[in-house]
C-alpha cells in the first residue's frame, strides 16, 4: 500500500494547527493575552518551509477557522461577535498567506540548491 503524496503534507498541516491551538487554548486560559493569533505564524512558516506553498496556504486558512472557533468568544462558533477581531482575522489571514508565499519561495530555492550537483574550481560537476 502507498500513501499518496498530497496526505503527508496535508496532514503535517493539520497536526501542526491542532497542536498550535492546543497549546494557544491552554496559554489563552492561564494568562488571557491578546493577539493569541499571531502564534499561528509558527506552523505556517514551518511548514511552508518544509512543504511549499500550497500546504502552507491550507495551514493559513486552517489556522484562520481554528482561530475564529477555539480563540475568540462566541468560543465552539465560527461566528466572532466582536467586529475588531474579525478585522484581526482577516488581516492575519492576508499576511499568513503572504507569508506562506515567501517562506515557500525560499524554501524552494534552498531544495533547489541542495539538489543542484556540486561544481568543481574547474567548472565541471564534480563527482563524488
């Protein structure tokens, strides 16, 4: 049996986003902080790093949902009550998918130079 290529990244998305909420959920009931959903950036950045930029650009709408159900009161809703938080919301939204963007164009190119073969002074590739 193979696991399909598009589950690995999809479901490293997913876990990091329950794991980030979790731990946001317990610091939001100790300490009661606010911007809690800048904490979000963390897996976004990881895992555009790691997979690129679409897994990257579900981990920012996931996180977003998450947000909106688990960060801000009505808590268990996707409806936020105050406007102010929708507006966090939406523009935490727009800089985690542009976000997503870099740090997934930066990532590319660092996969794209390991994969390059080594140049010798010569300017041959070098053999190893």
């Amino acid at each position: 049996m193979t696991i399909p290529r598009w589950l690995i990244p999809v479901s490293a998305a997913l876990l990091s986003v329950a794991i980030t909420t979790a731990v946001l959920s317990a610091f939001e009931i100790v300490v009661a902080p606010d911007h809690m959903i800048f904490g979000y950036m963390v897996p976004v950045s990881f895992i555009a790093i790691r997979y690129g930029n679409l897994p990257a650009m579900l981990t920012s709408i996931v996180s977003v949902v998450g947000a909106a159900i688990f960060l801000y009161p009505p808590y268990f809703a996707i409806y936020v009550a105050n406007p102010l938080h929708v507006a966090e919301l939406v523009f935490f939204g727009l800089l985690a998918l542009a976000a997503s963007q870099i740090v997934g164009k930066l990532g590319e190119d660092g996969r794209r130079e390991r994969a390059r073969p080594a140049m010798s002074p010569a300017g041959d590739a070098a053999t190893h």
